[in-house]
C-alpha cells in the first residue's frame, strides 16, 4: 500500500490520466446500455443470419455493389425510418444492422427501434470487421 501511495505522489499525470479514462470507460459502456443498442461480433452475426435473421445494409449504393453480406437489404441509412415499413414483415424476427465501421448501425438500430422492432442488433465493427474475419461478401446489386 505505501508503495502505491509513492508512486502515485511521484507520477500525478499518470494517475490522473488513468482514473479519467476509466472514468470514460465507464460512460460510454453505461450510455450505450442507456440507448438499448446491442452489437455482436462478426461470428455472432454468422450464427444469427444461419438462424434466418434478416440482414440489413445501411451503406451507399455504390458500397453496397462492390460487396455485402449474403442475403442483404439495401436500406440506405437516412431511408431507414422512411422504409421501415416496408420491413414490417421482420418485426418479430431478429434483424442484424451494419454499415461500414459501426457508426452509422446504432442510428440504424434506435430507428427500428423505434418502429417497433423487437429484435435489433447492429454488428459492431460493421462491414470492416466482417472483412477483418475473412467473412464471405456478395458482390452486385441487390435482387429486386
């Protein structure tokens, strides 16, 4: 104990830094459960889609055609609110959300949400962490 009391006289800046980033830590970990968005890893994404989970891509068309995971729905993400309804069929069903790096899949995820539907989650890391696995991508537009 008197060893962990001189070294945080000898070293403030450090100590500071440590105990401000985990006090960082600790919020966003509490806001993101604050917002009721859950994200799962790329293998979990794996297991919900063979379980017959509809797949959501909230990227550009253009991002979308170079690749996307199997089975996809092109849902740019400023459309989601806008085109939930013609999801409404899957509101029941588990919906996995991804766009490219995760950012833009909470958005995703609090609109339909919002909409009513019960079983959303948006794979964290998005589309990049999909390709860090050596995941499976689709190339071409989306079937009509």
């Amino acid at each position: 104990m008197n060893r962990l009391i001189e070294y945080t006289i000898h070293h403030p800046f450090l100590v500071a830094s440590a105990a401000i980033l985990a006090i960082v830590a600790i919020v966003m970990e509490l806001r993101q459960r604050a917002l009721g968005s859950s994200s799962i890893a790329p293998a979990d994404a794996v297991r919900l889609v063979n379980s017959g989970a509809l797949v959501v891509d909230l990227r550009e068309t253009k991002d979308f055609e170079a690749g996307h995971i199997i089975e996809a729905r092109h849902v740019p993400a400023a459309e989601v609110a806008a085109r939930a309804e013609s999801l409404k069929k899957y509101k029941d069903k588990p919906v996995l959300v991804y766009c490219d790096n995760g950012m833009a899949s909470s958005a995703g995820t609090r609109a339909l949400q919002a909409q009513g539907f019960a079983k959303v989650v948006a794979l964290r890391g998005g589309l990049q962490a999909w390709r860090q696995d050596n995941l499976p991508l689709v190339k071409g537009a989306a079937k009509k």
